[in-house]
C-alpha cells in the first residue's frame, strides 16, 4: 500500500450518470468542514456537464479535477494515493471498483446498495450510507476528512478483509465449493 498524498484526496471513479449520483458527492465536498482535501472524479458520461456548471460556481473549485476516463493503471495508482473513495450510486450490483479500491487499502464511504453491503462491513472496513440520506453522506465524509486515523484503520481493515475475501483464488474456490454442491 502507498502512501497517502500530501494534500489529501477524495475520489470518485465510474460512469457520471444518474444512478452513480456524483453530484451527491460534489455536494458534500462542498459542505464538508474540511478545505485541506482535493476531489477527483475519474470517468465521464451525462453528469458531467451539472458536474462543471457546479464546480465553476464552487469558491473551491481550485481543489476538484474531472480527469474523464483514464487507463486502468492510472486508476489504480489514484486508489493507492487517495484518502478516501466514495461511490454514492442509487442501485449497485457487484460493484468492482469497490473491490479495488479495498484491494488498494482505501478508505471507503458507499451508499447501502446490495452491491455494496455483500462487499463491506459497516464500520469495519468501510462506510455505508443510507442511499436516500444525502446529510450522511456528508457526515461520513466530514468524520474521514477530520481522522487520518480512522482513514488509516478502515483502509488497513478493508486491505486484510480483501486479502482473506476476494483474492482471485479465493473466489474460484467459493466457485467450486457451489459447483461441488450444485453437483
């Protein structure tokens, strides 16, 4: 795991659409008590527009980045410098970049999607908001904004809780342990 950036990052990677919601998060940067942290959205599609019409308006629109898509690669360097990565989607089914983003030892504030929960524990190994609760959002992200620890514990508890639960191996092993009793 890499070392966290000098001035902190919140990041975003997926599709900027309805269902993703990254304005919910571009609203909570904006009200968060914090101004030490950057945000960074990786990806593009109809949201994007509202994204910059809204960042331009911000006082602090100096602190956030719209990348647009970028290489895999590149993504998965920006989990391991990010403080905090947070996907506020409405609906979820298995979403991946949760998986690297704990894979990364990234701390990690979602919305309580059936996706998300099958890959969090709540409080242990990252922060689940209620997805129609737009103020806890926020109060997560203000609660990791204020704690370099608490980051710090959730992305190690999130790296181990990956290590021992979603390793390829591990996952072709739960695989063959259906198919064994399908059988």
């Amino acid at each position: 795991i890499k070392s966290r950036q000098e001035k902190p990052q919140v990041l975003y990677v997926g599709r900027l659409d309805g269902n993703k919601r990254p304005e919910w998060l571009l609203d909570a940067f904006l009200q968060a008590e914090s101004e030490q942290f950057e945000l960074h959205f990786v990806g593009s599609g109809p949201r994007q527009k509202l994204l910059e019409e809204k960042i331009e308006k911000s006082d602090r629109s100096s602190d956030i980045y719209l990348h647009g898509q970028i290489p895999r690669q590149q993504v998965l360097e920006r989990m391991q410098e990010a403080a905090i990565f947070v996907l506020p989607s409405d609906f979820e089914n298995c979403p991946n970049v949760i998986v690297e983003a704990i894979a990364s030892g990234c701390p990690i504030v979602a919305s309580n999607t059936m996706g998300a929960r099958q890959l969090l524990i709540d409080g242990e190994t990252g922060l689940l908001f209620e997805k129609s609760n737009k103020k806890q959002l926020r109060d997560y992200l203000d609660e990791l904004l204020r704690s370099e620890q608490r980051r710090r514990k959730l992305g190690r508890d999130a790296h181990e809780y990956a290590q021992e639960n979603h390793t390829a191996s591990v996952v072709a092993d739960k695989y063959l342990q259906i198919g064994r009793e399908v059988i």
